[in-house]
C-alpha cells in the first residue's frame, strides 16, 4: 500500500509553470519518498501515465545575520515527466 502523503504539494514556480508546458511537474515530498512510491501515487490520483522521474534533494544550509546563525531546512521535490498528450490540472491559470 503507497502512502498518498508522501507527497505534500506541487510547487509553484516561474520555472515549474515553464515546465508544465512541456508535460514536466514538480513536486515537494516528503525526504523518505521514492520515486517509484510517488510515480504510483501519481498515476492513480490523477489518472496519468507517468513516463519518467528525477529526484533533486536540497540539502540544509548555514544562514548567517551577524551574530545569530540559522538553518534553512533542505527538501526533496521530484519532477514528474508525463506521456505526451497528458496534462495535469493543478497549476492556477
């Protein structure tokens, strides 16, 4: 059974947008999703064929402002690749 909460939400880019255009997603998981996991997630959600997956994983970095240090948390997000012909209807118009 594949957890459905592997992924969080899509993300909303300048560049995402661009992607869509030519069937490429993007999308925030959760650091212990697989590809596999979030390719079966999609496929049944949203009735697509999901052709290809690459996984960037951010890691966290030191910010620094005078005396205070920070830690901006890293992420995972995937970039789903759709059939052709495919779209998903998440991105606002």
């Amino acid at each position: 059974m594949v957890n459905k909460f592997l992924i969080k939400n899509p993300i909303i880019t300048e560049r995402a947008i661009s992607g869509a255009a030519m069937g490429k997603y993007t999308f925030l998981t959760d650091s212990r999703a697989t590809s596999s996991e979030v390719k079966k997630i999609i496929e049944s959600e949203y009735n697509v064929k999901v052709v290809k997956t690459n996984v960037i994983n951010a890691k966290s970095k030191i910010k620094r402002k005078g005396n205070i240090v920070g830690i901006r948390p890293g992420y995972k997000k995937i970039i789903v690749t759709l059939k052709k012909g495919q779209k998903l209807d998440i991105l606002p118009q």
